[in-house]
C-alpha cells in the first residue's frame, strides 16, 4: 500500500465495495421475497441463507486488509464523493458494525428473520406470549452491541445515532417535551368537541362501506402516477407491514395493505411510501451504487413519506383535485359523503391504538409513547427487561396520553413490527420526521405556491425542489445540513407545532 496512490487506494476500495454491494443485493431480495411472497414454510432455510449471506457481507469489509487500506488513505488529497465515502466507511464500519463480533452478527442476523414471522403469527392470533422469548432475546442483543459499541452519555443514543446522525436523548426530551407541552391541551380540546349529527352519519357511512380491493389496487397506482412514482424503477406489492427497500436508484420498491372496510388506509399508506421512494428514486447517479446512495437517515427518510402523505395528499386543494376520481371509483356521494365531508373524515382527530392509521395530529404522541419505552428499556443495560411489565406499561402511558387503553396485545405491543426486527432507536425519526417535513413545506412555499400546484394535481415543481435541496445527496450532506440546505435555517420545532395548530383549529374552528 506504501507505493500505492490515492487514486490507486480509491480503485480498490471501490471494487470492494462493488462486491459487497452485490452481495447487498441478493440479502436485500431476499428479505423482499420473505415479506411478500415466500411460503411461510421457507422462513427458517432462508433465515439460515440471510444468516450465511450476511457473515460473508461482513467480513468482506470487515477484515485487517481492508481496514488497512481504508486508513491509509489521506483524504487531503481525494475529491468530495471519495472523501465523504472513506469518512462513512469509518463510522459505520470500524466504529460500528467492527466491534460487534462476527459470530454473533450472523446470530443475530438469523434471529431478526425468525423474530418478524413470529411477531407476524402473534399479531394475526392475538397472542403475544407467541412473540415474547424473541422480543426478549432481541432486545438482549441490542443492549450486548452498545456494550460492544460503547457509549458517552445515555446508552440509548447509540442506536439513535444508527437511525438520526447526532442526535442525543437530550436533544429528544427537549423536543418531545415541546410535543407534549403544546399539542396535549390542544389534541384534548378538538377531542373534546361535540360533533354534528352529520359528521357522526358521514363517519358512520364510511366505515359500513365496502371498498372492492381490486379497485383499491387500481386507486393507489393512481396516486403513484400522480406523485411520479417511476414504474420503470419500481414496483407496488402487499405486505403485512408497508415499506421501502431500495437497491438503488433504479430499483425502488414499495408494499401497502389492502382493507376492505378501509379506502384512506391503503392509499394513504400506498403515497406514504411513494415519498420514501421519490427520495430513492431522485439519488444522483454518480454516487446511488457507493455506500453513499440511500437516504441520510430516518428523520430525513420520515420527511419525505410524511410531507407527501400528509402535507400534499391531505391538503384540501389536492383533495379537490383527486375526489371525483374517488368518488367516481367508490361511489362516496351516492352515499351521501360530499366532498367537504370527505375533507374532514381525511383529517378527522381522534384518539385512536393504531398508530399507522393515526390522524396527523395525534401522531406525534404514539412515538412519544414508544421512545419513552424504548429510553426506559435502554437505560440499564445489565437489567434483563421484563417483556410482560413492557406490554403493561405500552397500555398505561396509551391510558395516560390518549385516554384510552389497549385491550389486547394486537392494538397495543404487537402492532408494530419493528422491534421484532431490532429496530430500537427508530420510532422517534417519525416524530422528527414530521417536523422536518413542517419546515421543509415553509421553505416550498417560499418559492412556489404549493396549494396551486395542488389544485392541478401536479407535483412536478415540487419534486424538482425536494430533488435538488435533499434527494440527490444521499448521504453526502448530514440531516442538520441537508435542513439548512432547503430551508436556509436550522431546525426549529415550532414550523411542526404552527402548522398543526392553524390546520387544525381551521377544520375544527377552535379559536
């Protein structure tokens, strides 16, 4: 390596993670094929294949020669794209996924497969005592890596740093805080407010229709083809759970769920993931296939589903443009639900267990619930958690914020399937998510008006926006610069908080 150039260092480094990225892609397929079309007999073979794969992902970045090379690199001398790649390669790599060892990688690898089917079957019979050892053992491995990984500060902010770069429990409190103190009161006053006869007969009429899932189908391509999805770099199946999982900018693929008593579920979740895949999709090609070419974290991830489900596709303007399309598909005025109607059951506030099908303003609070739980799991790392006491205490804070408690596992601890998967550290990039995306839509209304491109049904200058201020950088720029990149601020809350109160007490008429 001594007679090597940087240039030469560069190459190899490369080709090394060419490789490891193909690799990347078989294990990447093969989870897709696990969560929408594998028979349910096959999980434990492909639990060992996924476990086998990934060993030899690891090690072919793990390993004295390649770490070798990686540090003999003076970045002085390589341009931005190859600085920021050795830079990332550090992190995530020698100061992460290294000191985590190898045999207990795979383990862990092959436990999350088998971990998510049986958080799968205990959802689907309601019975969490299916889903308990799993749960615990997950949660065990999670404690043992930040040991291996070590910490300042709060254990907790280690795997927040996988999922929000920088950001630290403290930063949260202060932020969650915020949430509590100033949309509590509010959420309990639109709560609170009688409903009209009307509202009561229109909610009523909803949720006693049913909603042909082929139709369905049909209605969430609509929306994705409004949004400019592009098919010909992705692809819309089912699953239990909606996601995004990428390859790279020209593989991009997305799953919703289909209820038949339920029409705003599928399409909401379907434009939900379509903002997750813009972000994909719109990643500059000259850094999608590096270790640079996906999103820079949750947060910013969460922005962008968040902004298009809610922001876009729960503006009343978009609304007027995309009801007749509805209603001429489903039948809603016939029914008596007239386009006003159908605004206020789009954003109507309730409290509610779900927390995917959580209203807008009630959102924030069910990622309170579960960062709080999750601090409190991780705030001592040498106490084995009591999996029971955590399902008691999800109801409890549900009593305590909402008002309402859970009466079964499956609307209260088993309805996500995060955790089966050991995705600690994750839940509160939703909440900050959606108050990156309140700043971000001030920032686009500066420069365009968002509610006419609504009202045509046209995301094209949007697009071009989101595209050049975050999407095509990857994980070139950091989710702090990326924030002040497009908003030309820092990142400040009360966007989150404003846009929440006037939307609200608009629809509600709370003075």
């Amino acid at each position: 390596m001594k007679n090597m150039t940087e240039k030469e260092k560069m190459k190899k480094i490369r080709e090394v993670l060419e490789n490891n990225k193909a690799l990347g892609h078989a294990i990447t397929l093969l989870h897709w094929d696990l969560e929408t079309e594998a028979p349910k007999d096959a999980v434990e073979r492909i639990s060992k294949t996924l476990g086998y794969l990934t060993g030899e992902n690891y090690s072919m970045i793990i390993n004295d020669e390649f770490k070798n090379l990686v540090y003999s690199v003076n970045s002085e001398e390589l341009d931005e794209v190859d600085k920021k790649i050795i830079k990332e390669l550090k992190k995530e790599y020698f100061e992460k996924l290294e000191k985590i060892p190898k045999e207990d990688y795979m383990k862990y690898s092959e436990l999350k497969v088998v971990s998510t089917k049986k958080w799968e079957e205990a959802k689907n019979k309601d019975d969490f005592n299916i889903f308990k050892p799993y749960l615990s053992e997950v949660i065990e491995y999670n404690k043992k890596f930040i040991k291996y990984r070590g910490y300042e500060g709060n254990p907790y902010d280690t795997l927040l740093d996988d999922y929000e770069p920088e950001i630290t429990v403290k930063e949260l409190d202060e932020f969650f805080n915020n949430i509590k103190n100033e949309l509590s009161p509010f959420i309990k006053k639109i709560v609170e407010k009688k409903k009209s006869d009307k509202e009561i007969e229109d909610k009523k009429k909803l949720s006693e229709m049913t909603f042909d899932i082929t139709k369905q189908k049909e209605m969430s391509l609509y929306a994705l083809n409004l949004i400019k999805f592009d098919f010909n770099k992705g692809i819309l199946k089912e699953s239990e759970h909606p996601f995004t999982t990428n390859v790279n900018n020209k593989d991009v693929r997305i799953t919703t769920h289909y209820y038949e008593h339920d029409l705003l579920s599928s399409v909401y979740s379907t434009v939900h993931e379509g903002g997750h895949a813009l972000y994909e999709q719109h990643i500059d090609d000259k850094i999608t296939d590096t270790i640079l070419g996906t999103g820079v974290s949750m947060g910013i991830h969460e922005s962008q589903s968040r902004i298009y489900e809610n922001m876009f596709g729960r503006n009343k303007e978009f609304l007027k443009f995309i009801f007749p399309k509805i209603d001429e598909m489903f039948g809603l005025s016939k029914q008596g639900i007239d386009f006003e109607s159908f605004y206020k059951l789009t954003n109507e506030v309730q409290t509610s267990f779900i927390r995917t099908d959580a209203d807008e303003l009630t959102y924030p609070i069910h990622i309170l619930i579960r960062y709080e739980l999750e601090k409190d799991i991780f705030s001592n790392l040498d106490e084995k958690t009591d999996v029971d006491k955590l399902a008691e205490k999800w109801a409890d804070k549900y009593e305590e914020y909402l008002g309402i408690r859970p009466e079964s596992c499956k609307e209260g601890i088993l309805q996500d399937v995060h955790w089966s998967d050991g995705l600690f550290g994750y839940f509160p990039s939703y909440a900050l998510g959606s108050a990156y995306a309140a700043q971000i839509y001030d920032a686009i209304n500066q420069k365009i008006n968002i509610d006419k491109e609504l009202e045509k049904g046209d995301f094209s200058k949007i697009n071009e926006i989101l595209k050049e201020g975050i999407h095509k950088y990857g994980k070139m720029k950091t989710p702090k610069e990326l924030i002040k990149n497009i908003t030309g601020t820092s990142f400040d809350s009360k966007h989150y908080i404003n846009y929440l109160k006037e939307k609200f007490s608009k629809i509600y008429d709370i003075k």
